[in-house]
C-alpha cells in the first residue's frame, strides 16, 4: 500500500491510498482543484479514485467532497454525518453504520466510532490483499479499547496530535474553545496520542505518522519528542523498531 498524505491540519485533510490498481480517499477537506493539483502532484489521476471514506462532516474534512460529482465517485459517510455533507449527488451517498465493515476492490476497510463533537464520526482500518494495514484515527477527545481492537496490528497508524495543553492554556483561544478542546469530544494531546500508541505499537517496524497539529497549539518537535519519550520507555528504538513522521 502507498500512502500520500495530502493535507494534513484545521486548513484541510486528504489521504489518498493506493493499492493495486485501487485508489481511496480518507477525506476530502481541501478545495476541489487543490485535490486534483496535489493528486496528480502524486502521480494519481483523480479519475482513477474508486471512493472517497469520510471520518466526519467537519468543513476541514468535507469542504473538497463534491469532487465525486466531478468523477462520479461514491462517497461513503456513517449514516449520521450525511446531515451535514452537502453538495454530493444522491447517487453517490453511500452511507452505512459506524463499525460497518467496508469491501473496496482490493480493500476490506473496518470503520471503528470515534469521539468528537459530530454527529456520526468514525475512524477506519483499511487492510489490502497483501495483509498490509493501514489505520486513520484523526479527530477524537480520547481513545478507547473498541478503537484500540480496531487499530492493533496496523503496519502504518495515521493519528492526530492536536495540542500540547499547556500552550492551549495560555493561547488566546476563548475558554469556550479550550474546554471543546481538551473534552472527551474534542481532540488528543500529545500526550494522549503517545499513550494509545503505546498500547498498539509491536516494534516490529510501523511507521506512525502524527497529524492534524494545531498551528498555535503545538510544535511539530514537541509533538515528535512526547510520542518518542513515551515509546522509548516502553523499550522501543526510534528508526528500529518504529519510525515516526510529523505532518
């Protein structure tokens, strides 16, 4: 499996891969051109996308979506979010239960309940036929054990690391924003990203890749250095048993 990460952060998400001859999308939360443009940057024609998966309906994850229309790609969202999609034709929707199991061509994608302020959000376990795992876990307040099950034994884990709390505390952010932040529907610390990859690493070599980061809210150094400390005490060599990217 290839994975390019296209955009990553609250201006926008997209995650295109590539299996076979089978393309995905997680997300679509950049303009529609900038997909296309960052697509083909990456050596993918956008016409060649068999659907695009949806984690939520929140505007940096949905804002480029109506690109299906264009290609006449099949969207597929947890049945609560289509609430707040818009813009995709009907015969596209493909919405389904959070925690239903997904076939795509050369996919099988799990799709796990994740904990955010929307109204359906999921996370997804996409596995190809070579038994590669790939898992997406982006905006969530906290991780439980039914998104651990879901995740463990993935080769690649793509996952947020929103914020580091002390900066959030002295930003200028109102309280309001701050406690949506740090609630149990809002999003991870590095902190609390290192911890549930502790309890999912092997050290058997996966590749993590730290994601959506606030711009005023975190450094990607602190993000990298809280998630490594964490998984070094566990008995873990960096570039050994795991390698670790920040976007």
């Amino acid at each position: 499996m290839k994975i390019d990460i296209l955009a990553s952060g609250s201006g926008g998400n997209c995650i295109a891969l590539r299996s076979g001859e089978t393309t995905i999308l997680i997300d679509a939360g950049i303009a529609k051109t900038k997909i296309e443009k960052k697509l083909l940057d990456v050596g993918i024609r956008p016409d060649s996308i068999k659907a695009i998966f949806i984690t939520h309906a929140h505007a940096d994850h949905i804002k480029g979506a109506v690109i299906a229309n264009k290609y006449n790609i099949p969207v597929f969202a947890a049945e609560g979010e289509w609430k707040g999609i818009v813009g995709v034709s009907e015969d596209l929707k493909r919405p389904f239960k959070a925690g239903t199991d997904i076939n795509i061509e050369d996919y099988f994608i799990e799709s796990f309940h994740t904990f955010h302020d929307a109204m359906d959000p999921v996370g997804y376990a996409v596995h190809d036929e070579n038994g590669f795992k790939c898992s997406i876990c982006l905006d969530t307040g906290h991780v439980d054990q039914t998104m651990l099950s879901a995740m463990e034994y993935s080769n690649v884990y793509i996952i947020e690391a929103n914020h580091e709390p002390s900066m959030l505390e002295y930003s200028d952010y109102p309280n309001s924003v701050k406690a949506r932040i740090l609630s149990n529907v809002g999003h991870l610390s590095n902190e609390q990203t290192a911890e549930a990859l502790s309890k999912l690493l092997q050290g058997v070599g996966e590749q993590i890749y730290l994601t959506h980061l606030s711009s005023k809210n975190n450094l990607p150094e602190l993000a990298k250095m809280t998630v490594q400390r964490v998984l070094v005490k566990k008995g873990f060599k960096l570039n050994q048993n795991f390698s670790l990217e920040v976007l």
